[in-house]
C-alpha cells in the first residue's frame, strides 16, 4: 500500500469486489479478532491487511480473518506483492483470481496451509 496516512484504499472496482466475494466492516473485523479497533486499522497501515471503501464503510475481505486470527502467511504475501508494485486493489485481484497451478486462488492455498506455493509464486512476480 502506498498510502500511509489512511487506513483503506477507496479504488475498489466492481469486478475485485466481486472476486472477493464476503466483506466485514472494520468493527466486525476487530470483534473476530479480539482486539481494538485502533489495533484494527494499525494492521491496516502496517500492510498486514488490506481494507477497501465499500458501501460508505471501511471493509477488510472477510476471508482475511479467519478463526480470530488474520490469515496464516497473509502479512507475508501481501509484503511481496506490495515489493512487486502491486497497489491494494491488484493484490486483492492477485489473491482472489482462481490460479489453476495452484489450484484455486491464492487466499483458497491459504486457507488450505499451502502458504509457501502462494509466496512462491508472489516472489517470482517481482522479476
């Protein structure tokens, strides 16, 4: 994320938020977490999240959070797509957009503990 001073990037087209399917507002976010709302939108500003303007509302990929934790190996991959010169909005098309090699999306691999295909393949598109 290029931004530093906000907490979500509100250039979200109708085709990412399609791919992403399920949001959660930041307070939801928070509440599956266990943590404050402040520490909400640092994770957010330290690139371990990505959030998005939808509907008036600040929003994280409900995906991301998953049983009161962020996504296992999500801070390291969204790390080597913000290296590779993705904006917020391509590395969430990057980890919704179906990969047959993986198979499935990336967040999918994720989700299924198979973080270091997805890392793999973030790594090899910064060359």
């Amino acid at each position: 994320m290029t931004q530093t001073h906000t907490t979500v990037d509100s250039m979200l087209d109708s085709q990412t938020d399609a791919l992403v399917g399920e949001w959660v507002t930041l307070p939801e976010a928070a509440d599956r977490l266990g943590i404050n709302l402040s520490r909400t939108k640092q994770l957010l500003r330290d690139h371990k999240l990505i959030g998005m303007t939808r509907d008036g509302a600040d929003q994280v990929p409900s995906a991301f959070v998953q049983q009161g934790h962020i996504l296992k190996g999500l801070p390291g991959t969204l790390m080597l797509l913000t290296d590779a010169g993705y904006e917020p909005v391509e590395a969430l098309r990057w980890l919704f957009t179906p990969d047959e090699t993986l198979p499935g999306t990336p967040v999918q691999a994720l989700i299924e503990n198979r973080g270091t295909e997805v890392r793999r393949r973030a790594q090899a598109l910064a060359f």
